[in-house]
C-alpha cells in the first residue's frame, strides 16, 4: 500500500474500543459493519483488527493511526457516539495510546 505524502512510516497512534452490545451479536455485527464508513475516511486511518466473544456477546476494535491525535479524533467521533449509545451501561471502553513500538 502506498502511502500519503508525510504520513509516517509507522502507525503511531492506537484506538482500542470494547463493548458489550444491547442487541443479539448479529444485530451488532450488521450495525459495526455500518460504521466502517465513518471511520475508513478519515485522515490517518491505517487498519483495524475486530474482535468478538460470541458466548458473551462482548465485541472490541483495535485500530491502528499514523498519530495519536489521529487516534483521539476517531475517540470523539460520532462512530463512538453511537457505538456507547448502543453498548450495555457501563460495559463501553475506549482508549487511546502511542503505539509502543512506533519510533
């Protein structure tokens, strides 16, 4: 894949998301697969891992930025909005790091 113009070599930023969804796992799958079109567009976006426990119905994200402001933005964004809207209370988690091996 090429990169950008002064996109780093490396991604340097990370989002994690964990949730337990209100709906069946199903459910849940078709509404994530509607958010990738907030997310796939917005600058520095570089990958995502998805992850989900179909015996308890808990599903979670990694992504990968080129920074962590990058990564903070996509925090606030209203993807993550409607992800904790739609999440149990109190089983929604997000966090936003360096990514450790990044130089």
């Amino acid at each position: 894949m090429q990169r950008a113009p002064g996109q780093p070599d490396t991604p340097r930023g990370m989002f994690e998301v964990w949730f337990h969804g209100r709906t069946t796992p199903r459910q849940t799958i078709l509404m994530s697969r509607l958010t990738i079109l907030f997310f796939l567009g917005l600058p520095g976006f570089r990958s995502k891992l998805w992850l989900r426990n179909n015996s308890t119905g808990e599903f979670g994200g990694i992504y990968e930025w080129d920074t962590v402001q990058d990564a903070d933005n996509y925090d606030q964004s209203f993807a993550m909005k409607l992800s904790q809207r739609r999440s149990v209370p109190g089983k929604f988690y997000t966090k936003v790091y360096p990514r450790p091996d990044a130089t």
